[in-house]
C-alpha cells in the first residue's frame, strides 16, 4: 500500500482541471480535504495530505487556477467512519466547499460518498475498495480496484506453477479485498489454498501463525 501515496502528487495536474470550471466570484477556490490523518491509516494519510498540499502550493506559486488561489481546508476522518461525516458536515455546512479530497482508505471513503450532495465533488487518489464502484456519478478515484491489484497477484503466481499455497493476511479493508479478488482467480481452475490465517494491524506477534503455516509449500502475506 506504501505505493499508494506517490499517487497523490497526480494532484497537482488534476486539481486544476477539476475545477476550471468553479464560478465562484472570490479570488479564492475552497477545496476540502479529509483524509484519515490519525487511527489505523494514520501514515498513509499524513502523507497524503503533504502530497496535495504541495500541490496546491505549487498551483498558487504559478498563479492559481484562472488567476485565483486555492484555500486547501484540511479535516481528519481519524480512520473512523463517523470522524469523517462530521468532518464532511463540518466542510460541506461551516466551510461551504463543493469540492473534496480524500480519503485513501476506503471504509471513509465510502460514507462520505453516500451523503454526497448533487453539487458536491469527490475525488479519492488511493481508496481502491471494489465497494466504490458505481455508488455516485459525483465520485472519481485514480487508482485501480482491488479486483484487478487481486487479479494480478494471482497471475504472477500461476506464472511461477505454484500450485498449493497458504495465505496470510491483514485485516482492514484493504488487504481483505485483495485477498478476495485473489483467491477468487486463483482458484477458478481447481488450484487449492492449503491454510489461510488472519492478524490485526495492531498484532505484535506471529509467532502462533507463523508455527501453524510452517510445513506449507509456500505463504502468500497479504499486508
């Protein structure tokens, strides 16, 4: 998932063309941010946020967007579903921005998708949960679903003739999609996932795991 982050520099070519056609007569454009800053995904979103504010950053030093300065106002979803929606009220009804950013994990992502108003824009660089699809016209993301991140992981292990494996796997909704859209493909053709373990982002030890998993043939961790 550490990949995820380089893609929201892709920010600074796309937070112009978002919003050219912004008619507000300030000098200012309001662009909300929300991205999970803190909690579980914490360091993902800390870097998100130093990614699209040097992008904005960027686009102000150059003059803006048609003459006018973006006003980047940036709201922690704290890795929990309800931070988020009182940190989308918070812009959407204080604020009064049409315009949003985040989150890259994908469980906020969704709920602030769901109370998007006609008038209201989301774009998520990262949140890349199969879930998103569809669930607004008013919704755009720039990183592919899990189901084809899955998709792929398979393939370069049939590749490999890799027949009997063990899969290993992080529990957030992330990992747990991949993992999904995994074995999904690889065992359509009869192949068999010989064990399969579970642990918690906040797990200190494998050692039990680990023991369980140590006569496989091989162990795929998803994380």
């Amino acid at each position: 998932m550490k990949s995820k982050v380089k893609i929201i520099l892709v920010a600074m070519i796309v937070l112009p063309f978002m919003f050219w056609s912004c008619q507000d007569k300030q000098q200012i454009i309001k662009i909300g941010a929300i991205f999970s800053s803190t909690g579980v995904a914490g360091d993902y979103g800390k870097k998100s946020v130093e990614g699209i504010t040097l992008a904005a950053d960027l686009i102000n030093n150059k003059g803006g967007v048609n003459g006018k300065k973006i006003n980047l106002i940036i709201e922690d979803a704290k890795s929990s579903n309800k931070d988020a929606i009182s940190a989308y009220n918070k812009l959407v009804d204080f604020d009064r921005v049409h315009y949003i950013i985040g989150d890259v994990y994908s469980s906020t992502t969704k709920v602030i998708i769901e109370n998007l108003a006609k008038d209201e824009v989301l774009f998520a660089p990262g949140a890349s949960n199969p879930d998103l699809v569809n669930l607004s016209k008013n919704f755009l993301r720039n990183w592919t679903s899990d189901d084809f991140d899955g998709l792929a992981m398979s393939k370069i292990i049939q590749e490999n003739s890799i027949t009997t494996i063990s899969v290993l796997t992080q529990q957030n909704d992330y990992t747990m999609a991949l993992k999904n859209a995994f074995i999904k493909d690889y065992k359509a053709d009869g192949r068999t996932i010989s064990d399969e373990g579970l642990f918690t982002e906040e797990q200190k030890s494998y050692k039990e795991l680990l023991l369980r998993l140590k006569k496989k043939i091989l162990c795929l961790k998803i994380h």
